[in-house]
C-alpha cells in the first residue's frame, strides 16, 4: 500500500509509544490515530471484528466496552495477539484474548458497570489485515444500568472528548441505519470538534435491516449531512449469526453479494463494505501522516535529543566482565569524589538556582549563622549587673571595699566564656549535617547500583562522623585554652583606666570591643544595611512606609532608596534598647520596636519606632546587628525587676565598681568572640572538611575494595536494568524512526478532500434533511415510484481493488476518490424535503 517507508513507520510508532508507557513516559510524538465512536450497539464492535477477521471483542448487552481499547493493527506473516501489560505472551487463542479483555476491564472497573479511562493496548498480528491504530470507545449511554454512577453519560461524553478533540484524531462515526441519521451521538460529537468535518469518516451499519421501502442512499452519497471524507456503508453480522459462529470470510461474502444485488447500492457496491472501508482508513490514515510529517520529525529529533545523554551514560557502563565492573566502579568512585569536591569549593556543573547547598550552605553557616548565635548569647544586661555586685561583695566579704576587685571580672570573664561552648558544638553539628546531605546529593549518580551507593553513603558518612567528634574535642579545647589565661595585657583591651573614664560618662555609651585610640574611628563602621518597614506611621501622615536602613555603632540612619541619596532621619543609638512587638492577625509581617530608656521621643512625635520584616528570622538578625552595635533587648519580669531592687544597693562607690567591671568584660568578652569566630571555622575546615575530601580521593575506594565481592558491588537493581534496556531500546527506535523519514519519499499517494461544505445543518440539531435537487426526465428512484426524486446516478464504478495485492499509487487514488461524493446543495427558500427514509 502506497509508500513502503509510510507503511513501515506507524508499526514502528506503535512500538515506540509502547516503549514510553512502558518507562513511565509520555510520548507526545502526534501520531495520528482513529478514534471509533458511536452509540451502544452501534455496530463498532462489528467492524473492528471483520478488520481482524476473528472474534476477539467481548459481548453482552448493556455497555460492554468500558475502557478505551487502542488496537494496533500490522500487516506481518504469522497470526497473533499481544497485550503491552502481558510483554512476550504471544496469544494464539482469540477466545482467551476475549477472556483477558474481560479480566483486565473488571481489575480496574471492578464488575458494576463502570468505566475507566486508561486504555487496554492490544496489537493484533496478521497477513490479512492493513496497517492502522485504532481506538475503541465505550458506547455512548444515556441511562445508569446496575450500579453505575447517575452521570455515567457525562462520563463517557468526557472520554471520548479526550480522545477526539486532538486536531490528529481522525473520528469514525459510526450510526446504525436503522435510526435517525439527525439523531447520531456519534455525530453530534464529531460536530463538536471538528465542525467542518475535516477529520470524520461516518460508517453506516446495519443497512439490511431497515424498514422495507427505505433506504440510505442520500446518506451514503453524501447528500444528507455531508462530511468531506464522506460515509462507507457495511453490513455486520446479526446476533444470530454471532451466536451461530458464522465465519467473519462468510459474512463478508455475504456483504458483498448485499452491496451488488441492492437496488439502491449496486451502482456504488464497490465504494462499500468492511474491506473498502479497511483500505480507505488505512489511505487517509497514511495520508494524514504524510501531511504532518515535517511536525513529526521536528518531535521526534526532540525526542531523540532528550534521551540522548541518558544513553549515552547506559552505553559508557555496559558490565558484561568482571574487568569491565572493574573500570566502571574505578570511574564512579572518581566522579563522585569530584563531584563532592565541586560542591564543596562552589564550581559545579550544574549550579542550584532555588537554595543553598555544599558549600555555600556551609558558607552561610560559618558567617552568618554562628555569629548571630554568639551574639544571642550576648550578656543579659540585668543578670549581669546583678552578678558581678555580688562578686564584688562576696570578694569584699564583711569588709566595705575601696577599690574595684580584678577577682570578680575574671569570674565573670570565665562564666561568660563557658556560655560559648553550646553556639560552637551547635556549629560543628550543623556543617557535619551539611557534609553528609551533600555525599547523599553526590551519591545521586550511584542509584544504577544500590550496593555500591549503600557502602559508598556508610564509609563516608561514618568518616564524617569520626571527624566530627575530633572536631569536638578541638573545639572544647580552644574553650579550654580561653579559659587557662586571661590575658589583660591584650592590645584591644580597654583597661582599668578607660574603663573608669566610660564609667564617669555614661551618656557616651559605645559599641562593645573600641579602646582607646582607635574609639571614634571604630564608632563609624556600618555593621548592617537592608530594607525595613516603618509600620507605626499612621494612615493620616501617610501610613507605613519602606525604607533602605543603615545601621552603624553610632547611629541608625534611612534613605528614600538604596542609593543611599536622600536621608530621611538619622536616630542615635544613645540609650537606645529594642523591645519585642507581638504580630496581628491583620499584620503579615514580624515587628520589633525601638524606644529610649530615657522617655524621650524616637522619631518626631511618637515614643518609639515600630520596624517590621518578612520574616523572623530577619527580625532576628537585626537584633543581632544592633546588640553588636551596642542597643540591648528590653528584660523585664517581676523576678528581675524584684531582685534589682532587692540586691542593687544605692551606694555610688558600689555602682561606679559594677560599671567598671561591667566594660571591663564586655571589652574581654569582644576579644574572645573575635579570637573565636576566626578559629572555629578554620579548626573544622582542617579537621572536618579537607578531610574529608582527601579520605574520598585516596581511602573510599580501598575500603571499597576490602569489602570483598567488588562485582556485587556493581549489580544493577531490576528496576534500573529495565531502564537501561527500555532506554537504550528507546533511543535505538527513535534513530530508526527518523531514518525510516529521512528515506520516505514525498510523492506518497495523497486523496484530495471535497470542498468545504456549509456547516450550517449543525446549528441547533443534526438537522432536517435537505431538499434534493429536481429530477432528470426518465430517472427513477430505485425504491419505487412513491419515493422521492433523487440527483443524477454516479458514473460507472471503477473495478474494486484487492485488499492484499495493491501496492500502486494510481490504485489507490483510484479507489478513495469517490466520484458519489458531491458537493452538498445549496440550501433552497423552500419546504424541507420529505425524508429518504418511507414507510411501507
């Protein structure tokens, strides 16, 4: 049949869209198919029947077909069936093909009459039948029977809507000749989607068994609702032919012999019945692919692409020797080590563009995350005060003191310095965390082979681990060394004698960690930058605004934008706390508030300054950039304030020692978190990290090794093993598909469609039938002279081709172009016609 390269690429189609769903992938390459519609016992079952030769189809009454069956007809040597959910089983036996539909509707739909739309594929094998891709659709029901769903109808009309609105889904419509031709749901819904009739080929079955006197002629002739592909009558088998075991070869001889000796028929016998309408859907099928063919390759060679990479990987690691295991799990183990490296050091080939991870996560850790918690830690301002006077008087014992105690700031120094040691194991923690999140991403490429990704996770993970309390102990270690000596002699210290000068004006209140002269340079460092919301703005002076914020250890300044151009207000930070500001339910942002301990206004008018953000941890990061600018949270609580009064004396001698004390260990406590943030990240570098990398490199492939069986380590897992092969398999197709294009030539033989027809019979219904156009002298209707007058007789048929044996392109055109398909009447300004079909 016409193109031999176009007969061999929809078998080849079909496979591949098996190898799709088979992978779990869908296979958007448009194939063309045709979808069979129609009402319940229309008769589609029938033909899909006589295109085998066999009956294959379950049957019953009520609704039978209750998923959609997509069969795949191809023209091979031998005769068999093949379900794509049973791959291999080659069935013989058409009445357990029959049995197996049956059992694998009712798996899904259970035995109440239900529907499901995931499709049965079956692909039949035989020398008799022609290329084609059909789709069965469930009748088209109008009542629940059993214990079907009310809206099963709306069910089914859903369906096949799925199936037949695709712009590639040629419809064959399919209406019994026994009914009201206006009244076709098949057509209906053709109507729907394809108005002009471009893509619907109307069947008309059951023509011996209408009304004596009557027949379809004005159908079939395409006079009455023409489709441009026009309509193709056939005669099934009766129920008591089925029922009787008729040959389908009878049957069809039978048809024959009905098309040749009707009155009405004979003089287009040979553009009707099974065979005729086998050939003509496999033609316009053919052509239909033909047509879309530059869109196809460009679909398949995206196709081709997309899976390329993935097989070449499969191709790289064939395991077929123990040598080849060999070098496969030397490669894996390098890759993953530089792999590991790359997302380390921040050099990846694939870069993450959602959120952090490797390296930068640990980044984030080291600058940022473990900062703010050393400075959560900071000193409560209340508990502190309240600690070192009774240092200072437990020191001076019953003795009234006349100086300040060095005694009392080292125990504070030394209580404070204990405090670090949570944030800093906190730190390890969380970077050890990231490692092994960051072997396990690594590992990703091992799936193929579950053994060698399962040992590979546990020995690096578990050297991680081992790494991590090394890390530890350091850590501990670098406390301990904080705490054997402290050194008053540091050059950042700010020394009794500074420490009193601050102590004598207060109202000068610095950030923590300046001395002497390098004090007003230090106070101008800008610590923070960001946007803020101003909500406390009331609606009356403008509402709440969004400002570029600047935070220094002097002020706190904002700006219209970030160009930082045009200052709005500059707020000192003198006497300044930050106080907690509880969320609305009206409120989406979170807010904290500064005021002066003073009483003073803030800003303009109002008391204090209400600051939101998007999220808390925003909110907590600020509080943390100005803790270290020298503003503190407020304490409050009927504890503290009851213990500030109860051990605060009232003796200036004694608040003057508290407040020099005081700076004194701020000023300490800023040189150990210095001395700290700088040692930390570089103690689990050393010991964690680049250790890590050079145990990957040089240890985890002769721990792999050790292990014993390195083959065992190298087995696919099933599941992956059918990947491979699905995929490789797929990719293999593909190539042969497009090679298979490459050579189909371009004269294909191609069925010219009629011209538009008027549309306008589908307005409101199926529509009354048209008026036929006047009769010619001496004509007479073949059904007697009571019936009406019809148009001038067809020309002489041409003899009918062979199904088998014709491979000619003139042939072909020969037998679609159909000279009865004339173009409709143009509608009168008359009565409508008296219907074709009379009563006796």
């Amino acid at each position: 049949m016409g193109n031999q390269g176009m007969e061999e690429l929809i078998p080849l189609i079909n496979r591949l869209q098996d190898a799709f769903s088979t992978i779990g992938q869908t296979c958007n390459l448009d194939l063309p198919q045709i979808a069979v519609v129609g009402g319940q016992s229309a008769g589609k079952s029938s033909v899909l029947e006589n295109f085998v030769g066999r009956d294959f189809l379950p049957r019953g009454s009520g609704i039978v077909t209750r998923r959609p069956l997509v069969l795949q007809l191809v023209n091979h040597d031998t005769e068999y069936a093949e379900f794509l959910h049973c791959k291999g089983r080659k069935i013989t036996d058409f009445e357990e093909i029959q049995k197996e539909i049956e059992e694998e509707t009712e798996r899904l739909t259970g035995a109440n009459k239900g529907i499901s739309p995931i499709p049965i594929n079956l692909r039949f094998h035989s020398p008799n039948v022609l290329n084609l891709t059909l789709i069965d659709l469930p009748g088209i029901t109008k009542v629940p029977v059993g214990n079907q769903p009310a809206d099963i109808e709306y069910q089914i009309r859903d369906m096949i809507m799925q199936f037949i609105c695709r712009e590639n889904c040629l419809i064959l419509a399919v209406t019994p000749a026994n009914m009201d031709l206006a009244n076709s749901d098949a057509l209906k819904l053709a109507k729907d989607v394809d108005p002009q009739g471009q893509r619907t080929i109307g069947v008309i079955t059951k023509l011996d068994l209408m009304d004596e006197g009557t027949d379809a002629r004005d159908i079939l002739e395409n006079r009455l609702l023409p489709l441009r592909r026009g309509y193709i009558g056939v005669v099934n088998r009766s129920q008591k032919d089925i029922d009787g075991k008729k040959d389908i070869k009878v049957a069809l001889a039978a048809e024959r012999r009905f098309f040749l000796s009707h009155p009405a028929y004979k003089h287009i016998a040979h553009y009707m019945g099974t065979p005729y309408l086998q050939q003509v859907l496999n033609q316009q099928l053919t052509n239909h692919i033909r047509e879309t063919l530059p869109g196809f390759r460009n679909k398949l060679q995206s196709q081709l692409l997309a899976s390329k990479k993935e097989a070449e990987e499969y191709q790289q690691y064939q395991l077929d020797g123990p040598s080849r295991k060999t070098k496969a799990l030397l490669q894996l183990v390098q890759h993953f080590g530089l792999d590991f490296e790359k997302m380390i050091e921040g050099f990846g080939d694939h870069v993450d563009t959602v959120e952090l991870s490797g390296g930068a996560k640990i980044n984030r850790i080291f600058h940022e995350r473990f900062p703010l918690d050393l400075v959560k830690m900071e000193l409560d301002e209340t508990e502190l005060r309240r600690e070192i006077t009774y240092a200072i008087k437990n020191i001076h014992g019953i003795r009234t003191g006349l100086f300040t105690p060095d005694l009392a700031f080292e125990a504070i120094v030394k209580k404070q310095i204990i405090k670090l040691r949570e944030p800093c194991l906190k730190c390890v923690d969380m970077v050890t965390e990231e490692l092994i999140s960051t072997v396990h991403q690594c590992t990703t490429k091992l799936a193929s082979y579950p053994k060698l990704r399962e040992e590979t996770e546990r020995i690096v993970s578990t050297h991680i681990q081992d790494q991590e309390s090394l890390s530890k102990d350091q850590v501990l270690l670098l406390i301990e060394i904080q705490l054997s000596y402290i050194n008053t002699n540091h050059e950042d210290f700010i020394g009794f004698t500074n420490a009193q000068q601050r102590t004598s004006q207060p109202s000068k209140k610095i950030a923590a960690g300046n001395q002497g002269a390098v004090y007003l340079i230090r106070r101008q460092i800008v610590i923070r930058k960001g946007w803020l919301t101003i909500s406390n703005i009331s609606i009356i002076k403008g509402g709440a605004k969004v400002c570029w914020f600047v935070l220094t250890t002097e002020s706190l300044s904002w700006f219209k934008d970030d160009e930082e151009k045009e200052k709005k207000y500059m707020l000192p930070l003198d006497s300044l706390k930050v106080r907690d500001v509880e969320k609305t339910f009206m409120s989406s942002k979170h807010t904290f508030s500064l005021f002066s301990t003073e009483q003073r206004n803030v800003y303009k008018d109002y008391r204090h300054l209400e600051l939101a953000c998007d999220t808390q941890e925003e909110v907590d990061s600020w509080k943390a950039s100005l803790l270290r600018a020298g503003v503190y949270p407020e304490r409050t609580g009927e504890d503290g304030e009851s213990a500030t009064t109860d051990s605060f004396s009232t003796d200036p001698q004694l608040e003057r020692q508290v407040e020099t004390i005081r700076n004194l260990v701020d000023s300490y406590m800023c040189i150990v978190n210095k001395c700290i943030r700088d040692l930390l990240p570089k103690t689990i570098m050393h010991l964690v990290i680049n250790n890590v990398k050079e145990f990957i490199h040089s240890e985890l492939l002769a721990q792999l090794y050790a292990l014993g069986d390195q083959t065992a380590l190298m087995d696919e897992s099933p599941e992956q093993a059918q990947r491979r092969e699905e995929v490789l398999r797929t990719h293999t197709e593909l190539k042969e598909a497009l090679d298979i294009i490459s050579n189909i030539s371009a004269s294909t033989a191609s069925v010219l469609l009629s011209p538009p027809i008027n549309a306008t019979w589908s307005a409101t219904s199926l529509c009354p039938a048209r008026r036929a156009p006047p009769p010619q002298p001496g004509k007479m209707s073949p059904s007697g002279p009571g019936a009406p007058s019809r148009g001038p007789a067809p020309p002489a048929p041409v003899p009918a081709p062979q199904v088998s044996n014709s491979n000619s392109n003139d042939a072909l055109a020969q037998m679609a172009i159909r000279p009865s398909q004339v173009a409709p009447c143009i509608p009168r300004r008359q009565p409508p016609a008296v219907p074709s079909r009379h009563p006796n």
